[in-house]
C-alpha cells in the first residue's frame, strides 16, 4: 500500500497490511459484519501476538443517540468524540460547544455515552438509561441490534475478544454502521492493530452501490511497532547465514564461486573482501551476527564453522545447508 498524506511515527508511506473486505451486489445483509470481526478475531488469535480485544460500536447507533438528545449534526460530533482518548474529555466538551453548540447536559450524555464499555450486550440497556425518558429513534434501535448480534456472534464463536466501546467512530466519513479498533494488550500505546468498518456508499456504478464491510491489519505497522519496543526481535541483523572467507587474496574468484553454489540452493553467502586473519574474519561475522563462517584449504577442502558453539566440521557447497531455524532470520519475542 502506499500513503497518500503525510508519513510519521509508524505511519509510513510504503506499507504492507492484510485486508479482509465482504462487498455485496446492491446491498450486503448485516450478518457479514459479524463473520468478518470473528474472521479477524480468530486470525489475530492464529497469530499469537498475545491478548487482545477487539472493540466494537456502531455509527447508527452513536448518530442515534445524538440525534434523540437533540444534537443534529452527528458526523461533526463523531468527529469530535472520536478525539476523546487523545484531547481528553474537557476539550471534547469545549469543542462540542463551539462546533455544533452543544449545551452543557448534551455534552455530558455525550460523553457518558462515549464511557459505555461491556463486554457483552448490556450495552444496549445502559445506552437506554442514559436517554432518561427521552424518545428513541429507528436509527439508534437499528445500531443497537446491530451492535448486539455482532457482539453475540463474537461471544459465542471467538469468547473473550471483544469488548463493546461506544467511544469508538473512526475518523473516517465513508463508516456507516459497525465500526473496529483492536488494542493489543500490555501495547495499548500502540493505538489500534486492525481497524475498519461498514460502508453503503464507498463503491458506485452508475447507479448501482456495491455496499461492503471491511478490516486491515497494519502489518507493517504492527511489526514495527513492537520491534521498536523490544516486545519482538529478529534472530539476526542480516539476512546473510554464510560468510565465506579468503585464505588469500588470490582465493577471491573461488570463494566467489562458493558463494554463488550457495545461493542458488537458497543460502544467503557473503565473501570476505580481503584476506585478513582469520580471526578478524570471523569476528567481522560475529559482529554482524552472520552464524557460520566458510573456510576453504589450499587443496579446495571445505569446512564450516558455527561461530556459535565453536563446531567446525567438513563440508560441501553443492549438498550443505544450515538448520532450518538458521537458513533465515526469525521474529522472535524479546
């Protein structure tokens, strides 16, 4: 993928994500927005990055609320409430009353509706409370059920992944309905891992929609994101697993050759450059992190040593390869 606005921290203009999206034919019945966020949750699951929770919420039903407490310009209030884990509260509420001239009472079921958390459908009860006799709408009771049919269907097929966040809008206008985030656990600094939604409208032809619900995980994102904190680490710092050394100068050309019978058994080789001892040869490799070292004689008997334990054994170019574990680096946990 490539961005088109601006890069910074762990938003980068080249990216890798994986992407799941259901696009319906004129219309695409809600019952795909709950299979997608138990695709999702079972494949982050599969993943074993550790535990996280998927949060959940619904636009129709936020919009809804809003509405019902009189507050009629949703998608701006959306777009302020969903600022609240980064301004804070007081600068939502002030923010509320410049841009949409939200009251002091609206701006407070705001904000306890944007506090719901549930990690089943009791959502739906809290949200009632908070209208206090106030009349509902069918925009508000359509996010409701909604919401509840995805939150069930996570419970039962993916238990203990899912939490309803009523906070949770999404930045982006084109979300119509479901809307997710994922927090990764003991990371939470990282913001969300995989997000997306419902869109009605994103895809037209004429006039034709091609309606669809869709999630990302930023890979590229992620990956980043928790080697920078140690949370995972690579194996090693090059790609490279031989290192092929020169007993001479005049070698070169052969240990080149060796090199290439390597590679093109799909072993990373690296040559020496020069000559030096071979002590400060295999330094050179310890110090990349290069795991075995390649020596040839004067009568072309190979040996490789694994700089690691120290073992040295005879061996061929044409038949030899390092273990599995070894042939490429590894992301492993810090």
């Amino acid at each position: 993928m490539w961005r088109g606005e601006r890069p910074q921290a762990g938003r980068f203009r080249e990216f890798t994500q994986a992407d799941v999206d259901i696009i319906g034919d004129g219309s695409l019945p809600f019952r795909a927005d709950a299979e997608l966020a138990v695709v999702i949750a079972k494949a982050l699951q599969a993943l074993k990055i550790g535990e996280f929770t998927l949060r959940l919420n619904n636009r129709k039903l936020s919009a809804g609320f809003y509405t019902a407490i009189g507050m009629d310009d949703a998608p701006a209030v959306l777009r302020i409430v969903d600022k609240l884990d980064k301004i804070g509260a007081q600068q939502v509420e002030s923010e509320l009353a410049d841009a949409v001239g939200a009251s002091r009472k609206q701006t407070k079921k705001a904000l306890a509706l944007a506090q719901i958390r549930t990690t089943d459908a009791s959502f739906a009860e809290q949200v009632r409370d908070l209208l206090e006799g106030t009349e509902s709408n069918e925009l508000l009771e359509e996010g409701l059920s909604e919401l509840t049919e995805v939150m069930n269907a996570l419970n039962e097929q993916a238990p203990g992944t899912a939490a309803a966040d009523l906070s949770i809008a999404r930045g982006l206008d084109y979300y119509t309905g479901t809307v997710y985030e994922t927090v990764l656990k003991g990371y939470e600094h990282l913001g969300s891992i995989c997000s997306g939604g419902r869109y009605e409208s994103l895809a037209s032809a004429g006039r034709k929609s091609y309606p669809g619900v869709g999630l990302s995980i930023g890979v590229t994102r992620l990956l980043s994101a928790l080697l920078d904190s140690e949370a995972l680490r690579a194996s090693r710092q090059v790609p490279t697993a031989v290192y092929v050394t020169l007993r001479t100068d005049d070698d070169w050309n052969a240990a080149t050759a060796t090199a290439e019978q390597l590679r093109e058994r799909g072993i990373s080789a690296e040559v020496a450059y020069s000559a030096d001892k071979f002590g400060k040869q295999i330094k050179y490799a310890d110090r990349r992190g290069i795991p075995f070292v390649w020596f040839t004689d004067a009568e072309g008997r190979h040996e490789v040593k694994d700089i690691r334990s120290g073992e040295q054994h005879a061996a061929d170019p044409m038949t030899w390869s390092p273990p599995a574990e070894d042939l490429r680096p590894q992301v492993i946990r810090g």
